[in-house]
C-alpha cells in the first residue's frame, strides 16, 4: 500500500570523507559500488559538487541550513558552537511541514545530544567524549550486546590510515549499526506522516576497520596508486600550510604511511569501507522497497568532504585539491520523475548548501528565506564556487571557475592555479607561467570577492599581500591524533 502520495518521503544519506570522484559511476579505475552506481543512473549525478568548507562541522552546518559559512559563522571546525537558532534546520523545516524526522548515525553538532529539529536521533559519536557525553547510542548498544567498552579496542587511530579487519562479530561494526537502525527506523514509522530519514554514516573516515571480507575485495583486484604532482616533489618549496599537512597527517608525523606497501593496504582499507557502506546500503533502500514506499521516495546520496588518501604526499582534509573538497551528489526523484530525470549527469556547480532547498522544494515546502544554497532541480547555476578553511596560519582559500581552480595560501602570500580540464589532478601548477597570467588575475579578483572579516588583513591595495612566510617546525603530537583507549 503506498502512503501519503502527495508528499514524498526523503531519505539523505551522508557518508564522512567519500571523495566525490570514488564511484564506479564516476569512472573510478578500482572502487566497487554497484549501489551508488544503480542511484546514479536511475537519478542525477552532480559531477561538480563541493564542500565550501571541508570539515565535519563546518560542512554539516552548510547541509542542515542552507547557508555558506559567512552566514552560519564556522569556517574553522568551531567544536563547541551550537548551531545558530537564527537558521532553520533541515530537519525542523520538514518537521513544520508534518514530516516525521528521524536521524540516525553521526551528527557532529554541540552540545553532543541536540537534536537540531529531529523528532528522534539514534548517535555514534565516534568516541568524543572529551565534548562532555557519557555514551552515545552506539556505545550503549555495544554494551547491551555484551562488549562494553570494546567499540575502538581495535586500536585503530580516528585520524590515521593504518588498517586491520573489524575486531568484533559483523553486526557490531558501527557500518551494520547504522543501517540496523535505519532499516528498524523505517519499519517502525508513523504511516499517516511522511518521513524524512537522515541516514548518516561514520566511514570511511578512519578508522579503517572493514570487515576483512570487503580487505579481501581489493587484495584480489588491487588498487590504483596515487598521484603525484610535479609540484610536489620537493618538500622545501610546498607552501608553508602543505609543509603542515604533509607532516602532521595522518599522524604521527606523516612518517608511517611512507612506503609504497603502507600506501596500498591504506587505501584498500579505504575502497574496502567504502564498498561495505555500498552494499549495507542496499538493505536500506530494500527495506523501503518492501514497505512499499520506493517509488514515493527522494533518495539523496552526499557527503560532508574527500579525502587526499596519499595524493600529493597528502591525507584527509580540508586541502583544497579535488581529492578533498569534492563530494559526491547523487540525486534520484520518486518514480515520477517529475522534477530531476534519470540516467543523467549535471556539471553545474553546486555545494553541501543547495542540499537543502532542492529537497524542500521537491517536496513543496516553501524554502526558509536564511537559505542561500540553489535549489538543484531548478536550472540555476553559478559561475564559480568558493571554498575557504581556517582564518590562522592553516588558511586556505580556493575558487573553482570555468576549468580552472586556484588555491591561495596567505602564509607566504602562495598560490596554486590548475586547469582540471587538461589536468583533473591537479598536477601542473600554472600559477607561475607566464601564458597563465590573465587567468590568474581573474581567479584573484573572485578571491577576493568573496573574502570577508579577518581576511582583509591579507588584501592590500586592492590585490592579495598575504602574511609572512614562516619557517615549518615540526609539530608535536603526543596524543597520537586524538587515539581512544579502552572506555
Ligand atoms: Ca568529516
């Protein structure tokens, strides 16, 4: 029986450091993702989808208001920050609009347990328990089962690639736990209400704990190395943020993944969690199928950031190359096809910000007025995109325009200009050559249009001064990159 025909239900799923450009769909030599790839023909896939600012919180504040981070006032992964009560949520919008709200997975807001606007949210909070919460749902249920404590005795860091397979039975890896519940979520629904389900999964951030089934995938097949610019040789002439990153991450002290062997088995670990949550994925979209909801049912697939997994000597984020700020957007509409299409792609540049207006408007609900985002299935478009991260010595900003993107790095007053249509890798640094030096000056003019605050201290006359360089000293990292221990 199908529910509530006039509205649709919503199912957004995020994943956590997906770069947009791992997807069979995307062409992707190795990754394996036959799920994502079958939401991809059946719907939209965005192939220039960003996140504005490449972190957890600041790019899941863009994704549950609407709004760029001058507006909702994190560009620098702002920990304890609550979300601004100025700016609607997703969540709260739907739930004005009669929808039943349900979270389930990671979050990442402040304080630990806010709801911001969900009915009910059931939390992994990946062990931040130095934010004040006892236990979160996850950890409560490991306990319940029998292994308390025991949700990262893997010994496995958050922030590191080393790997090894899960350590407890399958159903307890925090993947399966995820999909459980949505799956119970969505049995257990109120059928004179429409949903929207919030479906948001921890990985493949470390740790790199698959199930060593999905380890064995990409042993077999093998997996694809990676790149290397030409610029990024030499350690000694990287700007001085790209000194800091190489070395600091992954921790400690970017020495452990040096090795080609260390390398591979990293980012199979990687694939391996990535094709895990494609394939647990398919049991929540087979539980909607089975309710009867399916052809009723908006399903949109993002994620919060990438990451550079050893591209450019580099890991995670937030570095603006394309390994790390492009995100996958996957969009596929009821049955109906009413608004989007299907077996499509859309190279218009969108953001975590449009994904809030395009779901509300697919669903007839009027879009808060805070919201700045571009509704999707709408023919709006941009000409450029700007992502931006940190306000101290870290911060980068980047504008992405016709083909070209360039990267600015105040510290040294450094840039970066690439032409991803000749080189989708980011690879030859034209930000010196002479034949460049009109596009250059274009992409500092929409740097500068777009900088705000504290950045004015690096505009001078008009054109970008930047700060002195300084010179790189090794960082310390006596806690092993935020390592949990035994709870
Ligand atoms: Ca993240």
């Amino acid at each position: 029986m199908q529910e509530k025909k006039d509205k649709p239900n919503v199912l957004l799923v995020c994943v956590d450091h997906w770069p947009g450009r791992i997807l069979g769909a995307a062409g992707h030599p190795v990754v394996q993702t036959p799920t994502l790839d079958t939401i991809a023909e059946n719907g939209i896939r965005f192939t220039e989808a960003y996140s504005e600012t490449p972190t957890c919180i600041p790019a899941r504040r863009s994704l549950f208001t609407g709004t760029r981070a001058r507006t909702h006032g994190d560009r620098c992964f702002n920990e304890t920050l609550p979300m601004d009560p100025a700016l609607p949520t997703l969540p709260e919008v739907f739930g004005d609009a009669g929808y039943q709200t349900y979270a389930v997975g990671k979050l990442h807001v402040y304080p630990q347990r806010a709801r911001i606007g969900f009915d009910e949210v059931l939390l992994n909070e990946e062990g931040r328990h130095h934010r004040g919460l006892h236990a979160d749902d996850y950890e409560l249920y490991l306990s319940d089962e029998g292994f308390a404590g025991q949700e990262q005795t893997h010994g496995m860091g958050v922030n590191e690639y080393t790997v090894r397979p899960w350590h407890l039975p399958e159903y307890l890896h925090q993947t399966h736990w995820t999909t459980r519940n949505m799956c119970r979520v969505i049995q257990r629904r109120d059928p004179t209400r429409p949903s929207f389900w919030y479906c948001s999964y921890t990985a493949p951030h470390p740790p790199l704990t698959p199930p060593a089934e999905y380890l064995d995938i990409y042993r077999d097949s093998g997996v694809d190395s990676p790149v290397m610019g030409e610029w990024a040789g030499e350690f000694d002439k990287l700007p001085w943020v790209l000194k800091n990153h190489r070395y600091n991450k992954p921790a400690p002290g970017g020495e452990t993944l040096r090795g080609e062997e260390v390398v591979k088995r990293a980012r199979m670990g990687f694939y391996a969690q990535c094709t895990y949550i494609d394939h647990q994925l398919r049991l929540v979209i087979g539980t909607i199928r089975e309710e009867g909801l399916l052809d009723n049912t908006i399903i949109l697939v993002t994620g919060d950031h990438g990451d550079m997994l050893g591209n450019h000597g580099l890991w995670a984020k937030p570095p603006m190359f394309e390994a790390s700020v492009k995100i996958p957007m996957l969009l596929m509409d009821t049955a109906e096809y009413q608004k989007s299409g299907h077996h499509r792609t859309d190279n218009r540049f969108c953001g975590l910000e449009d994904v809030m207006p395009t779901l509300l408007e697919m669903c007839g609900i009027p879009v808060p007025d805070s919201v700045e985002g571009l509704s999707l299935v709408g023919d709006k478009t941009r000409d450029h995109y700007y992502s931006e991260h940190f306000e101290d010595q870290r911060a980068m900003r980047a504008v992405r325009w016709e083909n070209y993107k360039l990267i600015y790095y105040p510290v040294g007053n450094r840039f970066q200009l690439f032409d991803l249509a000749g080189d989708p890798d980011e690879c030859r640094d034209l930000s010196g050559s002479e034949e460049s030096k009109t596009i250059l000056e274009t992409g500092k003019k929409l740097l500068i249009s777009e900088m705000y605050g504290s950045d004015s201290k690096w505009i001078s006359g008009g054109t970008l001064t930047g700060q002195p360089d300084v010179p790189f000293e090794k960082p310390v990292n006596r806690g092993l990159s935020a390592q949990r221990g035994w709870r």
